[in-house]
C-alpha cells in the first residue's frame, strides 16, 4: 500500500497548455461580445416596438390627432377666395367673424375625399360646412382669445370628426381671422 500512495503523490497533472488557455479566452470574449450585442439588440428591438407599437399608424391619440399618417388632403372651408363669414356672439351681437381656416383631411376616407379630384364629396362638402358654421356661430366672444386658438382649433376638429366619422380630419389650421 505504501507504494500505491507514493504512485499516485507523484503523478501530477500536466502543465496546462499556453496556446490551448489562449484559445479559450478568446473563445470566451467572442462569445460574451455576441451574447452581448444580441441582449442590446434585444432590448433595442423591444424599446422601438413599445414606443412605436402603442399607436399603430392611422390611430389617434386623444390630445393630438394621429402621430403618423399619409399626407392629407388640404380644403379651406367656405369661399375659395374669401373663405368663411359668419355673425358670432348671438344674433343681435352685431360681431362678425371673417376667417381663413383650412382643413387637413385623411386621403383615406372615400366617404370624404374624391381619390381622383381630391375634393370633398359632394355629401361631405355640405356636412362641413354646415358644421363649420354652426360651431363658428355658437363659439363665445372669449373662446376666440389668441390665447385659447389651439383649444378653438382642436374643438373644431373633433366637431368635423364627430360629423365625418373619426379619423377624417387630421387637423385644422387657421391662416387669416378678422373678428369685428
């Protein structure tokens, strides 16, 4: 037995090998740099489809429309040349409003737009107007404040919607306005 233990004392494992521990390190730094480009990459993907991903093209958020769409189709409401006059403030206000507005509607909607002339429908044209007026007429002498435009603008908007079906006015803008 005793020349059994000094047997198995003196064998001792070989020196590891240098080249074969090279290799192994940069195996293993390959490795880890791939696992790593992948996790960013991973995580990259995943920051892009939930930010994206929430509101798919077309939709619309509640505060500004629809983040993402085709390019509208532009009409101004009322006269070509004059654009729109109405009496604001009731009927004996004696206040008139003369202004310039043009709407940006979704090119999607054949209900509203005419793919070929990229007008209005003939059905859609009078609903607009006829909202446009009425809207225009019942607004109070304060809502037409400078600083209350975006809430004006955005209320007109959702007036046209409500009257076109949503999504068919992706926003409105006003180019002249003279309230006397």
């Amino acid at each position: 037995m005793p020349d059994e233990e000094k047997d198995i004392d003196t064998v001792a494992p070989p020196p590891p090998d240098p080249a074969k521990s090279k290799k192994k390190t940069i195996i293993l730094i390959v490795v880890l740099v791939i696992v790593g480009l992948a996790l960013a990459a991973g995580i990259s993907l995943f920051v892009v489809t939930k930010v994206m991903g929430d509101i798919p093209a077309g939709s619309e958020d509640e505060d500004s429309g629809p983040r993402y769409h085709d390019a509208g189709v532009f009409v101004k409401l009322g006269d070509p040349k004059e654009g729109i006059l109405v009496n604001v403030g009731g009927p004996r206000s004696g206040k008139y409003l003369k202004a310039s507005i043009i709407v940006e509607y979704n090119p999607g909607k054949k209900s509203v737009i005419n793919e070929e002339t990229h007008a209005l429908q003939p059905d859609a044209e009078v609903k607009v107007n006829d909202v446009a007026t009425q809207f225009l007429r019942s607004t109070s002498m304060e809502d037409f404040d400078a600083d209350k435009q975006d809430e004006f603008k955005k209320q007109l908007k959702d007036a046209l919607n409500a009257a076109l079906g949503a999504g068919s006015v992706y926003d409105v803008y006003v180019t002249s306005f003279l309230l006397q």
